[in-house]
C-alpha cells in the first residue's frame, strides 16, 4: 500500500462513531469500594452511606476517575464479551499492515459532566478523532491516533467523555533494543552559564545548591535571579549529599536504550531544603519508598559522564 492509499485509508475512519460499549454492571458499591482500596481514598462520600447522605452529594457517589473501569471487558473476557470493534479497529489494523506494530498510549484526558452513583448503567460510544501523517519520535516512526470516548447512561445522556492519544510506531530493530551499543548514551544535561557551578560540582565530587547572596535563601534548579527577593547576586554551598526520598515513580515501559528497567526515579528532598530529580540505585525499586534515608553516589554513566545518582543511606 502507497503511502498516500494509506492515509486515504485512515482518513475514510475518521468521525463515525461504533457500536456502543456497554457496562458489564451497572454502577455498584463493591467495585467503588475495591477501587478506594486499590487507590487508597479514604474519602467516605464513595463508602459511608450514612456520610453521603449528608453530602452535597445526597448519597454514595463514585470517584469520577473510575470512569474508564465501568466499561472494561474484564481480565479473561468471554467469546460472546463485547469488543472495540469499528474504526479504531480498522485503524490500528491499517497501521499494523504497514508496519507500525508497537504502541504507546501518550495522552488521557477526561471530562466530567456529573457523578455516576450506584444504579448508573452506562455505555460508551467511541469514534477517532484524528490520525496523524507519519512522525519522528524518540521511540521510532509512527502515526498518532486521536480516539474520543462519549460516555452515557440509560437516557442516552452524556455524563463524562475522554480523548485518548496512542502512538502506533514501527518498532526499532530487537537487536538494538535488547542489547544497546555503545552509542546509546544517556542524553546530555544541558550546561549554561547558570547551572554550570553544578556541573563544575559533580566533576569535583561536591553536590552544590545554589544560594542567594542577598537573602541566602537556597534554590533548585539553578537560575540567574532569587525568586524571593530578585537579586542577581548568588554563591553555592556545599550539599551533605544526604537527603530522603520525597517521592519516585518506577518506570516500566517503554524501555528507551540506555536506561535499564525498571527505572526508579525519584525526587530527592536534601538536609538542606532543596529537591532535585535523580535515579536511586542500589535498592530493588519494589523496596522503594517515600521517606527512604539516601546519600548521592556520583555515578560513571559512561566515559563522559558522570551523575549524582542516589542510593539508600549506609549510616542513618
Ligand atoms: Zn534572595
């Protein structure tokens, strides 16, 4: 298929809507309380009866955010399960046929109209929005696919909606993916006359916050101006290197050469008051936690580089 057949193709998918997606089960209290479990919200307006009725809200109402989970087909869906049929289907179908195999959801947007409660049956009706001409990502080539999902009760009535983005891309070849070459390094931080000292402090093995001269106030990431009293004037001090984790995602996928995975990053909170973004190493990223005692590790990433990367503290 030319490339032009291709898009003629992706365009002809373009705004119809498909068949409706309908809820498994309506709205109910058991799924509201395992997905407060799961999330750890203790709000009681979605699990104590008698505190909803006081509410605003009359009675129990759900997380907004469990929108997606009400029309899920379940983890072992059966044969006769209702499926994403109509012009996703044939999108992503069209792409895979060209080669762009893989994908990566990037964006999810939701809208709320009003709270679904107990009782509420929904379904949802989806049609794409968009498909991009073909781009560079970091990840490969692909085509962005816009999907719009209208989500209604038993009126027919809307009452949320959600614009979800995927990238279907032509995956790199495995070789290259399974096994980096030396080529692929991390990336450069970028260096400018404000931030170098830091730089200029990792090479020397010294961890440097800047410090406002007028007010001595401490700041990160470097800039030319205090932002509590705007003077230009500033000096560095000296970190202790000793902080704790003040909170971390695990990144899983997708995995991006060079990095290994899972990818514990966190945000380091210093003795002395300022954060700063960094792996930490040498801990299993299960065992990671907010509040973690760490000390920096100045790493050797590769010949060029080396950064303050963070590992648990050996003395408290
Ligand atoms: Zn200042």
């Amino acid at each position: 298929m030319t490339p032009e057949t291709l898009r003629k193709q992706l365009d002809a998918c373009i705004g119809s809507e498909g068949e409706p997606l309908v809820a498994r089960d309506p709205v109910n209290q058991p799924m509201i309380r395992h997905w407060c479990d799961a999330v750890e919200d203790r709000n009681p307006v979605y699990t104590d009866e008698a505190f909803a009725k006081q509410s605003v809200h009359g009675g129990i109402v759900a997380p907004p955010t469990m929108l997606q989970a009400w029309t899920m087909r379940g983890l072992a869906p059966s044969e006769d399960a209702p499926k994403r049929t109509g012009a996703l289907g044939r999108v992503i179908e069209l792409l895979e046929a060209a080669g762009y195999t893989s994908v990566v959801a990037t964006n999810c947007r939701q809208e709320y109209h009003r709270y679904l409660a107990p009782g509420d049956e929904l379904h949802m009706v989806s049609r794409v929005v968009s498909v991009s001409d073909e781009k560079k990502t970091a990840l490969g080539v692909g085509h962005f696919v816009d999907e719009e999902m209208s989500y209604r009760d038993a009126s027919g009535e809307e009452v949320a909606r959600m614009t979800f983005r995927i990238l279907k891309f032509k995956p790199p070849a495995q070789a290259a993916a399974k096994s980096p070459t030396p080529d692929v390094r991390r990336p450069r931080p970028a260096q400018n006359q404000d931030n170098a000292f830091f730089w200029e402090g990792v090479a020397a093995g010294e961890l440097r916050i800047q410090r406002c001269e007028a007010c001595e106030k401490l700041r990160h990431p470097p800039g030319p101006m205090c932002p509590s009293c705007q003077s230009l004037d500033w000096d560095t001090v000296t970190a202790s290197g000793r902080g704790e984790v003040y909170s971390y995602v695990i990144a899983h996928h997708p995995p991006v050469p060079p990095f290994e995975y899972p990818n514990a990053i966190a945000l380091i909170a210093l003795e002395e008051g300022t954060r700063l973004v960094s792996n930490v190493v040498g801990v299993d990223p299960a065992d990671l936690t907010v509040g973690l005692p760490v000390e920096v590790a100045f790493t050797r990433v590769d010949d060029e580089l080396v950064l303050p990367l963070f590992r648990p503290r050996s003395t408290p």
